[in-house]
C-alpha cells in the first residue's frame, strides 16, 4: 500500500488496515496522524511491512479519549478477527481481576474467579490496570529480598520487598484500596478523598507532596471520564463528528449565538497561593485546538484570589493579536464571569451541580451541552495542572541545588 491519500487528523482513534472488504489489522492511537504516519515512514518488521504491502486502504474512526479507543479496537478485533490481530484475539477464556489477601495485597490477572470479572477481553482488563498503575502504583509480584524492576519506574511503589516503615506501608495500602474502590465503582469517593489530601498537605506547604495528588485527581479523571458505547461507533463511524454538531448547536440555541468557531476557556490553579498559573484553552468547532493554547503565570501579589487572577489574565488577553473568540467561559460563579471583563460573551461554569452562568442566569448542565462544556472545562483543568507542576519542579529544583 502506498502512502494514503485520505487526511488523517491528529486525534484520538482506531485505524483499520483493508484488503478489498476485508480488515486484515486494526489499531488503536492516541494521535492517528502520527501512528498511520509510522507505518509509512519507519523501517518496519517483517510481518509489519508484509501487511502494509497486503492492504489497499486505510479508513479510521475518531473518539473522544484514549479508554474509548481501547475498547473500540478491542470490540473490532473481537468481530472481524484480522489475521494479523493474532494476539489480541486469542481470547478464549474470561479474565479475572484478583487482590490477594497477603500482608502487602497483590493484583493479578487470572483465567479462574477472581475478586471482580469476568472481562470478556484479556487486553481491555491489562490495559485498565496499566492505566490505574500510573496513578496508583502496586505489585504484581510476592514479597522478596530487592525491589522489583517495576520500582525503578514507580510503578511498584513503594515496592512491598523493600518497605520498612509504617508509613510506607500505609501509603501502598491505600493505593490498593483506591484501585479497589474504583474497580468497584466509587470514583467519586476516591476523587474526594485525594482532594480533601491534596488541600490539607497544601495547608502545611507541603507543595510537592499536593501536586503529586493533584496530578492523580488529573489522571483519574482522564480515565474515567463519560465514554460512548463502542457499539455506537460501530453504527456510526461520523459519530463523533455527529455528536459535536449536535453540541454546538445545542450550546448555540442556549445561549442565543449565531456562531460558535471559536470558544476559549481558562482556569487558574494554585496551591494556597502558591505558584499560581492560569490557562487558556481553544475549541474550534467542537474540537480542541492544541496549537492556540496558552499558559500564564500569575504575576499580581493576590494570587490566592481566583477573582483578581482571573481579572489580570483578561487583562493580559486583550493586548494580544490572537483571533477574536465567539464565547469565553471561566471556571467559577459570578464573581470571575464579572472579573473577566471582555466584550466576547463571557459565561461561567459552577459545579455541584454543574451549572452555566449567564448573567444573572443559572442553566442546569445536562445532556450534549453538559458533554461539550464538560470536556473543554477538564481540558482547561489538565492544562493549568501541568503549567502548574512544572513551575513546582522548577522551584523545587532551585531549592534543592
């Protein structure tokens, strides 16, 4: 097969090679653009390079993250069983996931029953517990007399062969008691939890420490943000082009506006004050445009004021030649709406319940637009995050030289 000719965007998604009306592989990535464009671009093995060859055309189905991608590959393999998918599809039994009952718990994977399963597909359960691993590092090994490769990259950490403290041994028992309790469905209690943590270590300035629960509540929430069925993607391969319009519109006829190209959205994050940062993320047309973001960093002394920090952005925005956007959302209630002082639309966005400030207004979040404004607050969240981490490290780093 040659180079495709079809644009490839650079989105979440699953790829599938055809021969004629056959699939012969089927792929997942977080960047379709990047991972097509390696098949074509690098030198390939043997068998890589024999399917490439076999196939005649290439389609893909965009999605919203990477945990839809996961299980619409693993529900495509499972259904046409591409020849050269032989991993994948060797699933002949259902897998268990099992938490030992030793003295440090272990999670394992098994054929026979287990604490929570039956899974129906072997590299859906692995890749979840890949997932969580990141967030909450465990073992998979009994307790021996050196720590585990796995340690070294603090995904068994602390590792149970070298732990000797009691503190120690309570932080690796909690990770497994926050894997337990979302594998049993209580996100929100394990969310709250690390919150109610990470605010209480901020409190005693212990900074590094809170960003590092603050970057687990960013990764939780990535993994167990709202998905759509596979099976919906199956139906409809423009489902999420689809379901974007749908959207817009919805959001358009809410808030009375003609057009809505253009959204930006920003949100401030700090740390009792600490290394306060600000974001301003883009969505054009629905879709998240990676290349107008930006970062700012709170420059005025008042940084524990999310209202004053809000004002010194807007301000910091206005004399920029950027394109003029069609709707600015802030994370907060009124006081950060009226802050952000702009000629722009500016709407608000409170939680508990999720809500839309407009004006004196408040609109009950729900359905698509709950979806749409959900996804750009998080995306706005996770990019002030990482400014914000960075700025520790950095300080961090100085302190420590």
């Amino acid at each position: 097969m040659e180079t495709p000719q079809i644009k490839v965007p650079e989105v979440t998604g699953v790829y599938t090679f055809w021969q004629g009306k056959t699939p012969i592989y089927i792929g997942k990535a977080v960047n379709l653009k990047s991972r097509v464009s390696s098949y074509f671009n690098l030198q390939l093995l043997p068998k890589t390079r024999r399917m490439v060859k076999e196939a005649d055309r290439l389609s893909f189905i965009k999605v919203n993250s990477e945990f839809e991608s996961l299980l619409l590959e693993a529900k495509l393999i499972r259904a046409y069983q591409p020849k050269y998918n032989s991993v994948s599809k060797d699933d002949k039994h259902p897998l268990y996931i099992t938490i030992t009952k030793d003295e440090f718990p272990r999670i394992v994977t098994t054929r026979r029953q287990g604490t929570f399963g039956p899974f129906p597909s072997s590299q859906n359960v692995k890749q979840v517990l890949k997932m969580l691993r990141r967030i909450f590092p465990y073992s998979d090994h009994k307790v021996g007399k050196r720590a585990c490769l796995y340690s070294q990259i603090n995904l068994c950490s602390p590792c149970p062969s070298v732990i000797k403290t009691k503190e120690e041994k309570k932080k690796y028992l909690s990770n497994i008691r926050n894997i337990k309790s979302i594998l049993k469905g209580n996100i929100a209690k394990v969310k709250n939890d690390l919150e109610k943590g990470m605010k209480s270590l901020a409190n005693e300035e212990k900074f590094e420490e809170a960003a590092l629960l603050r970057q687990r509540i960013n990764q939780l929430e990535y993994i167990t943000q709202p998905r759509i069925p596979s099976d919906s993607y199956l139906s409809n391969p423009n489902l999420v082009e689809d379901v974007k319009k749908e959207e817009i519109n919805s959001l358009k006829k809410i808030l009375n506006l003609r057009s809505l190209n253009r959204i930006e959205c920003y949100d401030v994050s700090h740390l009792s004050g600490a290394y306060a940062t600000a974001s301003m993320v883009v969505f054009a047309d629905g879709e998240a445009d990676k290349s107008q973001y930006r970062h700012f960093r709170i420059r005025q002394e008042k940084t524990q004021s999310d209202y004053d920090s809000i004002r010194e952005v807007a301000k910091r925005r206005l004399k920029q030649n950027w394109p003029r956007p069609n709707l600015i959302i802030v994370d907060g209630g009124v006081g950060q709406v009226k802050a952000f002082e702009s000629e722009v639309p500016v709407v608000g966005i409170a939680k508990n319940p999720d809500r839309l400030i407009v004006g004196a207004r408040k609109i009950k979040l729900e359905g698509s637009v709950l979806n749409l404004i959900g996804r750009i607050r998080d995306e706005a969240h996770r990019f002030a995050r990482r400014y914000h981490y960075r700025l520790i490290s950095i300080n961090l780093s100085n302190e420590n030289r």
